[in-house]
C-alpha cells in the first residue's frame, strides 16, 4: 500500500513537467494505443520558402524619338530627287514661291522651303519636314526599294541623301544619312537569314559620311563586310558602313556628324556597289531608317 502513493504522486509530477518540456521545444511521448501500438506525433511545421522573383527584363535598345519609319520617311532634304520633290516644288510655286520644277531638291528649292518657313514662323531649315509636308499637301514617297521596289513616275527610285557639309542638320534621334542613294536593300530577313543593315545603292567613290559624331575604332578589311568603318558614339552605341572602296579615317579617329569617313564600293561579300550601314546599341543590331 505504501508505494502506490508514491507512484501516484511521481505521475502527476511527470505530467506538471509536460508543459514546460513542449514550451521549451521537445516532442513529448506520444500516448499508448488500445492495441499497444504508438500514435505518431504531427510533424512539426517548416517555414514556407520565399517565392521566386521575376528575372529582371532584358536590356532593350533606346526606341528612336522618331514615331515610326513611314514619319521618318516624311521629310525631303537638299540633294533629294524624285518625283516627290517635283511635287513639293508645285505647291511651293503655288504659293508664289518661284522654284524650278525639275525633281532635284536643289539650292532654290532649299532658298523656297526657308521662305515658307518664316511665313510659318518656325526655323528656317530649308528641310521640308513634316510640318511644311503638311501645310502644303504633299505626302512624301516611303524610301523605295531596289531591284524589286516601287519606281516613281519617272522609272526612277526617290533618293534621300545625307545632307552637304553645310547643312549637317541631324534627324530627330540626332543621326544624318551616311549616304547619298536608292535603299536597295532593307534590314530584315532576307535569304533565310536576317540583314542587319540598310543597304545604299550609289556608283562607286561616292562620299560616306559619320551619321553621328564619335571615335573610330575600326577602320580595316573585315571578312563579308569587306573595308570596313566602325564609329563609337558612347554608351554603347556604334554605327558600322561596309563594302569601302577607301577610307578616309584611321584607328582612333574623332569625327564630326556629318564628315567624310571614307568612299562607295564593292568589297567583301557584296553584289554591286554600296553601303551596308548598321546601327547596334550594346552590340544588338536594329533597323537604321526610324534613326535617320
């Protein structure tokens, strides 16, 4: 009799001791079955994993100021030719404004579009940009496409050349056509695999000019490009012009927008004589013509 007492008062000390054991973290025993089996304790919980985070997004090209390649397209500058300069050069005469219409953007054309400008109170440029398209009901050929593209009423291709030494006027994403010509070739697939340029129909020797100021970092022979002109700009920014017949520059260079880099030809893997020009920020090409 005397131990049952004993035993009585050790079970409820074990069980007073219950809590404090669970509080401090251990799994107490689990209780006996009716069949003397043992019930399993619940597993004790685990923290749930953070979820995963998005990649951050790719890096893309800065996107032109330009709209869009056909606003782009919408302007005539010195030097063009076409039948969209004879039309600009009908309501300039319209207007009592005396011009030759003779289809070349020349140096009275240019002397017409500044006077129509003043009248419009805006910066005499002498380009017939969008504004002045506008205000006098001219829309401007797309830049045609040779062999293959749409001719003008002429038979001929409409030409949208760089500007001459003195009239350097960059677009609006800040770049001047590297080359006076007919856009023979677009960037975008072609032949089963993609051009990465825009390429520039003109017969052999004609000026290539820096579409923007920067520092040449290559001027040499390069494979399918043949002689071949890479000009830096900064942050990440290059223009490249293919198939030279001649430079004009060396390595390390400065150049100003606008500057005689080197000459038209036919060199590399090229099927007549032109301009392959490309854009590339952070080594990725994208199409030219919204640039210029």
């Amino acid at each position: 009799m005397a131990g049952k007492p004993f035993a009585l008062l050790a079970g409820i000390a074990a069980m007073a001791l219950l809590p404090a054991a669970t509080a401090a973290g251990q799994q107490a025993p689990a209780p006996p079955l009716p069949d003397g089996g043992t019930a399993q304790a619940p597993a004790p919980a685990t923290p749930q994993a953070p979820a995963p985070q998005a990649p951050a997004p790719a890096t893309v090209a800065p996107a032109p100021v330009t709209a869009s390649p056909a606003a782009t397209s919408q302007q005539l500058r010195y030097g063009a030719r076409g039948s969209s300069v004879k039309t600009l050069q009908r309501a300039l005469r319209k207007r009592g404004i005396k011009v030759p219409v003779d289809g070349a953007y020349g140096k009275r054309t240019r002397a017409g579009v500044r006077i129509l400008q003043r009248r419009m109170k805006v910066k005499p440029t002498g380009i017939a940009d969008a504004r002045v398209l506008r205000r006098l009901g001219v829309k401007v050929r797309a830049v045609a496409s040779a062999p293959g593209g749409v001719r003008n009423a002429s038979g001929g291709f409409d030409e949208y050349p760089v500007p001459q030494p003195n009239d350097t006027t960059p677009s609006a994403a800040g770049f001047v056509w590297p080359a006076n010509g007919v856009v023979s070739s677009p960037f975008g697939p072609r032949w089963g695999r993609m051009h990465e340029g825009l390429d520039i129909a003109a017969p052999t020797g004609r000026p290539v000019r820096a579409a923007k100021a920067g520092v040449v970092i290559t001027a040499a022979a390069s494979g399918a490009y043949g002689n071949l002109i890479v000009v830096d700009h900064g942050g990440g920014e290059q223009t490249r012009y293919a198939h030279l017949s001649a430079f004009a520059v060396a390595t390390g260079t400065p150049v100003a927008i606008g500057q005689v880099i080197g000459r038209i030809g036919n060199t590399g893997r090229s099927t007549g004589p032109h301009l392959h020009f490309e854009i590339r920020f952070g080594g990725a090409a994208v199409d030219p013509l919204p640039y210029l």
